[in-house]
C-alpha cells in the first residue's frame, strides 16, 4: 500500500485552529481506519514547490505514493475510493452519496464562505444572507427527514457537510434544529475528536 500525507501548514493563526481544512482528510482517514501520516508546509513562506502541489498556495493537498491532489474535497474523494466506510459501493448509494458530498461544497460552502468572509469583514449589509438563508433552510428541511445524508448510513457527504456547518457562525444563523443535532451528532464521533485533537496540537507544537 502506498503511503498516504496529508500536507498541512506549519502554524496558522488562533482564529482558524480546528477548521484548517487539512481537518477533513485526517478525519476521512480516521473514519476509514487508513494509516497516514502529516507533513508541514509553511504558512508564512509558500514556496514554488507549495505551488507546484497547490496551484492556490493554499492547504492541504494529500499525497498518495506519487499522486499528488489538491483542493480538499477531491482527496475526500480520492480516500472514499480506498475505503467504503466513506463510500458506498452500491451504484444508487454510491450516487447519492457523491451528489451530496459535491452539495457540500458546491451549493452549501460556496454560499457559506463569501458570506462568512463578508460577516467577519464587518459588512454592514450582507448581501449573501438571503442566498444562505435559502441553503440553510433546503438543508433544514432534509435533516429533518433523514439522520443521514446518503445510503442511510454514515458517509463522507456527511463529513463534508457537517464540517461546513459546523462554523459558529453559520451554526448561529437562525434556529435549525435538525442541523444543530446532525452537526453535533457528527462532530461528537470519535474521528472528528481525534482529528480536532490532532490539528490543534499540530499548530501549538509550532507556536
Ligand atoms: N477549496 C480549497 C480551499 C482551501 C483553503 O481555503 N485553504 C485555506 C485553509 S483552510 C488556506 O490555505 N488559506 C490561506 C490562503 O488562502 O492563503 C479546498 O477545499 O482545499
């Protein structure tokens, strides 16, 4: 088996500790009992060989043997392919299970962010609530059905999905409880707590 990492940057600021999104691939690989190990890109100095991984100068990127993958939600899918703890084998599981995990990212997280960033820039008037609002209720409306996002039963669309809600922010945005307790239920699994834990004693090692 080749050996998976997952780069992360050396040190991050307070404000960003436990939601560096290295966090997803070291809870994918906890859920899925994959042994992996975490390597450090600075975070003050991104070099052409960061670029060269990241063609954002962002983190993380994963490395499997000689692949090497960016953007946080293509490793997601590169470590489902190795386990089905995180995706279903079965063809209609398996399509519910993509279809919700790209919803994560692509109709949840794509809101959430801008609008987050506009938040905490101190907007006066943030143009993007009306727009998360609408997500966040959608949501709402299927958590309350369902325990589960896909093939009923856990799977790296609710990784996915919980980790984008579970910013305080967001989580403090109107009253949903159904996503309260699916965000709360998700994030108490012994994975995430281990992967949190990690991540933070990764930045202080640094401080
Ligand atoms: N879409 C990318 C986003 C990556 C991203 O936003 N990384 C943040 C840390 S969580 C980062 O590197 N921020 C510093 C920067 O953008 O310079 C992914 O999901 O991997």
């Amino acid at each position: 088996m080749s050996e998976l990492t997952i780069w992360a940057y050396d040190w991050v600021p307070d404000g960003p500790r436990g939601f560096v999104r290295d966090l997803r691939l070291r809870w994918a690989c906890e859920e899925a009992g994959l042994p992996y190990r975490v390597e450090s890109t600075p975070f003050k100095d991104r070099s052409e060989e960061h670029f060269k991984h990241q063609p954002f100068g962002q983190a993380p990127w994963l490395t499997d043997g000689d692949l090497s993958i960016f953007e946080s939600g293509a490793g997601l899918l590169h470590l489902a392919g190795k386990s089905e703890k995180l995706m279903p084998r079965d063809p209609v599981e398996e399509a519910e299970t993509l279809q919700w995990t790209i919803a994560a990212l692509n109709s949840v997280e794509m809101v959430s962010v801008p609008w987050w960033f506009l938040e905490v820039s101190g907007t006066k008037d943030n143009g993007l609530t009306g727009w998360l609002e609408s997500r966040l209720d959608h949501v709402e409306r299927v958590l309350k059905e369902r325990e589960w996002l896909a093939a009923s039963r856990f799977t790296v669309a609710d990784l996915l999905m919980a980790d984008v809600l579970r910013v305080e922010k967001v989580r403090a945005f109107g009253d949903r409880p159904a996503t309260e307790s699916y965000v709360t239920r998700i994030t108490d699994r012994r994975a995430f707590k281990k992967a949190h834990a990690d991540q933070m004693a990764h930045f202080a090692n640094a401080d």
